[in-house]
C-alpha cells in the first residue's frame, strides 16, 4: 500500500507513465530522463546510501546548484524515509558548519567546487560525503537499480531549511502528507487533493504540462513546483545555469517547447518581460508564468501579459512555515483559503479593516527542527484550541474578504514611533512607470530613530518618486532619503538583498 511519503507518490506516477519525460536538465551526463530512468537512478543512490549507513529519519544534506543529481538525491532520501537538507551554495565556511551542524547532517551530496567550504574536522555527524562531480556516477553505478525498500509512512519528514531575511537558518520540520496538500499542489492543483494516493495513476490519461523551472532547488519555491510537476505526469524542465540570463531561458522555452515559466519575482521575470518584448522568440508556447517568492509588480504583469496575450500570469504568496497560501487578484490583494486567517496577538482571527498576522490551520509543520523556543513562538494554540502556523507576513483583513499584504515583521521599520513595512513601500515604489525595482530600508536617524530609506533603480528624479507615494501612502511611510544604484542586488531566489542595500546607505 502506497502512502504520502513523496518517494511513494513519485513512484506511483513513474508506475503510469514509466516512458514519459520527466526531468529535463542541461549541462549533465543525465539532461534527459524518462520517469522509469529518474526511477532507476534514484533507486541506486538510495540503495548506494543506504550501504553508508543512511536509515530512516537522517538527514542528508545536498550542496549542489540545479542539477539532475540534485533531484536525483532528494528522491532517493524519501525512499529510504530519510530527509534530504537543503542548503545553500553560497554559503561560506561558517555558515555551511553551522547549518550542518544544527540538522545533524550523516551525510552530504556535494559539488567539488563548493567542498573547500566545508570543514570536515567541525562536523562530527557527518559520516560520509558523495561529491558530484567525482564519485557520484560511479556510486550509481555499482548501487541495485531495483526498487526493494521498506514500506513507508505519510508521516515521513520533508525537512526545509529556510534563512529568512535576518539571523541563522531554521529547519520547518514538516510530514510528507502535509507539505503535499499544503505546498505541492496535493496531486490535484488548484482543487482538492486527492484522499488516495493510488489515484495519482490518472495522470497517464492526460498529456504531461512541462513547466520550466529557474528557483533554485535549494529553496521552497523550486522544490514545489517540481513536486507540483511530478506528482502529475508533467515534465520539469531544469534552468541549470549559475545564473539567471533570460534570453537563455527563453531560447531554453522555445527549444523544449515549454508551456509554464516559473520564475521568482521582478528580479527574473522583468528580464523576461524585456526580452520578450524584443520580438525575437517566435517560437513559444508558453501559456502561463508563475512566480513565488518575491512578489510582481503590476506593470510587469502587464508586459508579460501584452508579449504573450491571453497568458495567465500567477503571482504567488507562500512560506516555509505555511506553503503555498494563494495568489494575487488584479488589484494586488490575496485571497486566501479558508485554512487560512489573520491573527490578533491573541491568536483570534481580526475583522475586516484590522491588522494581524497571516496564519495557517490545518496542515502545517510540526515544528522547527532543534529549537522548541522559536518552534513554540511560530506553532501557536488559539483560545478554541486550533492550532496555527504563523507565517511571519503582517497583512490587513479587507471588507471584501481580500488581504492586502504589508510586510514580514522582521522588515519592519520603527520611525518616529510608527511601524513601517518595507514590502509596501517597495511595492508602491515599483508602481512607478521609472522604476525597474526598489529596495526598502530603516537607516538612522537621531531624531525618528530609522528613517525610511529607498535604494532604487534606475536614477529617477526624487520629487516625482515623492510625490507618488504621497498618493498611495501616509506622510510617515514616504521614503526620506532615497539612493539610485545601477542594479539592485537580490538573493538566489530573486529576494531582495537587505544586507546589501543597507552597506550600499552606510556612511
């Protein structure tokens, strides 16, 4: 009996529809590999794991940039009801020992480039390391391709480490069941999911959707919408560049003749939009762009929109601690589930007009892996005794049953007394007709404490920039200083890089 452990849900798919496409990724010695293929390789790296010692409920940790090993590996953790770790690739020394440090890392599947960083003699977990770029195909190669595992259990862990904005990476402990309904699509996106895994067989009744990929898979957003893919007989189509260049992803669309575009924010999809309006890619076929993230701005939306007519462009809100919540209406604003509510601080749902905290019931994680104080903070009781996860995004309940999102607490920004959120002044900012993007910061300030501060780019004249968010924002929440930068830097997943800008405003 299969269960909602992902490795079971993936092979039930592999089962319906073993010769169709499944996993599209340049640049390897495996760019191209059938469902029963992914299967097959899957099954040797867990079988070559499992001859190291890997047993259910370790953690593995993967260090790689996209790749098909990348996917190869995570699969073959569920099998063995073990939890693949994500981690970073552009972390340094202290960082990588920290992080494997605290997720008790056995073992890690790893680029050669990026090994220098990490400090062997400081991880007394780690038992044992698989390099890529050396080793790895010979392992798969004297591992079993059969598939003869233990059975296992929908209450399996996905472990997914996220960094947030500010201080260490915390690891969202969730079941396999749960992480599925609530951020993989539940084998059934866009409606209910399913009850019974078995049922994930219709697939094979359907063409497959290929949806081209460009988050890495180091982070939520790649690894959902590739779960989203394969839980449904669709092709993934893996951008494995080291960095996001789109006029390759869309050469990439045209070439395998994608029909969704995945990409994380402004910071991709701005860049595509521009490209796009060139002219000079012909041959798409391309019906949708998603994005999760980072959010649109609207004039973005339109451009997608005006290159590709009658496109559906969906502009998507999520967490590590809550999944996949919903995505924006035309005026901006989200409209979530009813798993979802906006929470006072005595965790009771607000009413419309009021101010909280965005929340999820239901399924959601257990905790944070290693930290019961944060873990408690985060996984709440109301007074009824439902329990929440909250996702740390502070919105406003509208009369209409909409939100309209304002910020993540730890961006928020204390001057003169009042509370300010970067995330709304930057959406303001980019609303602009000459902004390409914004970033929004508190600096100092001897009389308000942090004044509210933009970096934006291009240069652009400061009295209109002013005089436009005076229409959409109180005087308080209007940027005081504002900095022009040629291009502003973001995270690997398309976020805007705070860290960054705030050296950019230091004297």
């Amino acid at each position: 009996m299969r269960t909602f452990n992902l490795a079971d849900l993936f092979e039930t798919v592999a089962d319906a529809c073993p010769d169709r496409p499944a996993l599209i990724a340049e640049g390897g010695p495996t760019a191209r590999l059938t469902y029963a293929e992914l299967d097959a390789r899957a099954n040797r790296a867990a079988h070559h794991l499992a001859v190291q010692g890997i047993a259910p409920g370790d953690h593995v940790g993967i260090l790689s940039h996209n790749r098909a090993e990348w996917l190869e590996t995570m699969i073959a953790c569920f099998k063995l009801r073990a939890a693949p770790v994500n981690i970073n690739y552009r972390y340094i020394s202290d960082e990588l020992t920290h992080l494997l440090t605290d997720a008790q890392c056995v073992a890690l599947v790893a680029e050669k480039d990026l090994l220098p960083n990490v400090n062997r003699e400081n991880l007394p977990h780690l038992r044992h390391i698989l390099t890529i770029d050396d080793d790895y195909e010979d392992a798969l190669a004297a591992s079993s391709p059969i598939r003869d595992f233990a059975p296992r259990s929908s209450d399996d862990p996905y472990l997914l480490y996220t960094g947030g904005t500010t201080g260490l990476p915390k690891g969202v402990l969730w079941r396999c069941e749960d992480i599925f309904v609530a951020a993989m699509g539940g084998g059934n996106f866009g409606g209910p999911p399913i009850e019974d895994p078995e049922s994930l067989v219709t697939c094979a009744d359907r063409p497959p959707m290929k949806a081209q990929v460009h988050a890495p898979l180091m982070h939520g957003g790649g690894q959902w919408i590739t779960w989203i893919t394969l839980t449904t007989g669709g092709t993934v189509v893996l951008w494995t560049g080291r960095h996001f260049n789109a006029k390759a992803a869309l050469h990439l669309a045209e070439q395998e003749q994608t029909q969704i575009l995945m990409l994380v924010g402004n910071g991709m999809a701005r860049p595509v939009a521009d490209e796009l309006a060139t002219g000079t890619h012909s041959n798409l076929a391309l019906f949708a762009f998603g994005s999760g993230g980072a959010p649109l701005s609207s004039d973005v939306k339109q451009s997608l929109l005006k290159a590709i007519p009658n496109a559906y462009v969906s502009d998507n809100l999520g967490g590590s601690e809550t999944g996949a919540m919903g995505s924006a209406e035309s005026d901006g604003r989200f409209r979530l589930g009813p798993e979802f509510a906006i929470l006072s601080p005595d965790h009771t749902p607000v009413e419309p007009g009021q101010e909280g905290i965005i929340a999820r019931t239901g399924h959601i994680p257990y905790a944070y892996w290693n930290d019961p104080e944060k873990s408690a903070a985060t996984f709440v009781e109301s007074p009824d005794g439902t329990r929440w996860a909250l996702q740390g995004d502070h919105a406003r309940l509208e009369e209409d049953g909409t939100i309209t999102l304002l910020g993540r607490g730890s961006l928020v920004i204390n001057t003169g007394g009042e509370k300010v959120f970067a995330e709304e002044v930057e959406t303001v900012l980019r609303q602009h007709p000459s902004v390409a993007d914004a970033i929004v910061i508190g600096t100092p300030d001897d009389r308000l404490g942090n004044r509210v501060t933009a970096v934006v780019t291009p240069e652009a004249d400061e009295a209109a920039l002013t005089a436009h968010c005076r229409e959409h924002l109180a005087a308080y929440k209007i940027p005081r200083t504002f900095h022009f930068a040629p291009e502003l830097k973001r995270t690997p997943v398309g976020k805007p890089d705070y860290t960054w800008a705030r050296s950019l405003t230091s004297p």
